[in-house]
C-alpha cells in the first residue's frame, strides 16, 4: 500500500524533504487533495495535518492507496505561502510533507517549511 512514486517512496525523512523542497521550487508549487476543503488527517500525535505532495503523481499515488475521495489539486507557492500555510497555523493544522502511508509526513513546522521553500526557490532562479 505504500507510494510507488520516487520521491514518496524515499524512506530517508531528510532526502524526501529535500526532494520535496527541490520539486517544488522547479514548478512553483505543491499539491494537496481538495473536496469541498482541504483534506485534513490525524497524525501519531493526534496533531491534524494537511498533506503536500510535489507533483500530482505523488499526490494521486497517496490518494488510491489511502482511498480518501480526495482529488489531486494543484496550489502556487504565492497560494501556499500567503493563503493555505497561514490558514493552517491559525487553526493548529500543520502542513504534512510527502507522506507515506509507512513513514507518515514530514512535519517541519509552519515557519521552518516558509523558510525552506524560499531558500529553495532562490537557489531555483540562481540556478536558471
């Protein structure tokens, strides 16, 4: 039942951050699942998060194995980082990178992930 796909199937918490960060500030965006709201799911903690996948693959590989109803939707990084990761904080909801159905998410944090994908994007544009 676990993702097939490269980046979620990465064990190493790090790497699959990393990846994630990488993803993200090529496209300029992540990818949630959306219907009628953003899906929300309990952690081992019970801390509620929201799950972000770098491309809809990811995304759409998570959803058939955990069967949630839920359909891949794309979000800007100006949506997420402006709108969605604001939203969460206010309401105790923090943002779950790449889960896997094994490892579960990588949970950074809301100011740690809006420093991380802004030191991503630049390194992103320097590169181009």
């Amino acid at each position: 039942m676990a993702t097939v796909t490269n980046i979620t199937a990465t064990t190493d918490p790090n790497n699959r951050y990393a990846d994630f960060l990488s993803a993200v500030a090529t496209v300029e965006g992540v990818w949630g699942l959306y219907r009628n709201g953003w899906l929300l799911c309990p952690g081992d903690d019970g801390q509620k998060f929201c799950p972000f996948f770098p491309s809809r693959d990811d995304a759409a590989h998570w959803e058939d194995a955990a069967n949630t109803g839920y359909v891949p939707t794309a979000i800007t990084l100006v949506e997420l980082m402006e709108s969605l990761l604001p939203d969460l904080a206010k309401n105790d909801i923090v943002a779950g990178i790449s889960p896997t159905l094994d490892a579960g998410p990588i949970v950074p944090g809301h100011d740690q992930l809006h420093h991380d994908l802004i030191t991503a994007f630049k390194a992103a544009i320097t590169e181009t």
